[in-house]
C-alpha cells in the first residue's frame, strides 16, 4: 500500500492483498492524505488486491465522497474477481471505476 504523487496534480494510491478490517485502518490514513493534499484527481489501483470486504468497501465509498466534496475525482483502476463482484453489488462499479463498468459481460474486452 503506497501512495505515489505522480506530478502535483493527481495522486496514485496502490492497493495489495486482501483489504479487510486488518488493514483498512492504513488505507483509510493513506486516503485522508491524499486528499488533505489538495489534488485534481486521486487514482486507487485496485489491481493487485484479491479480497475487499465490507469495510474496505465502506472506505473506498466514504474517500469517494470527501473526494467529490473537495472537487477532486476519485477513481480506481478496472477491478477484477471478487472485488469487481462486490462493486457491482454494492451499485459502485460504475462510479469508482467507469472505464471497467462501460464494459458489457461477454464483452471480450470484459476481465471477467
């Protein structure tokens, strides 16, 4: 889990195994100093986490808003498995990662 400002503009936060209550404490720290430093955009890569639950859910969900507050966009890297899955229960595919959502199942652009 590392936050890396690529230019002073956008932030990249990239995210690694499973985020649960373990380790959701970090990431929600991580994402509150991302945002506390005033970027355009904040870019979580999701593509090497294996298991979200509903905390780290809750997180995510709870930055995009702040991000929204601030005038800054929020968005994640096109998740895949389990993660994916939980998004689109959750009605947050589409808002966290548009790029991944534009994608039909079957598509064979589609990860899954």
């Amino acid at each position: 889990m590392t936050a890396d400002p690529s230019d002073d503009r956008t932030v990249t936060l990239a995210w690694r195994g499973d985020i649960d209550l373990e380790v959701v404490h970090h990431l929600r720290v991580d994402l509150l100093e991302a945002l506390a430093g005033g970027p355009r955009a904040i870019f979580v890569d999701l593509s090497e986490v294996t298991y979200m639950d509903s905390v780290g859910l809750g997180v995510l969900l709870s930055g995009w808003k702040r991000a929204r507050a601030q005038d800054i966009a929020l968005t994640t890297s096109p998740p895949t498995g389990q993660v994916r899955r939980a998004l689109e229960l959750m009605g947050l595919l589409h808002v966290l990662s548009p790029t991944s959502a534009g994608q039909a199942e079957g598509d064979p652009a589609s990860p899954g």
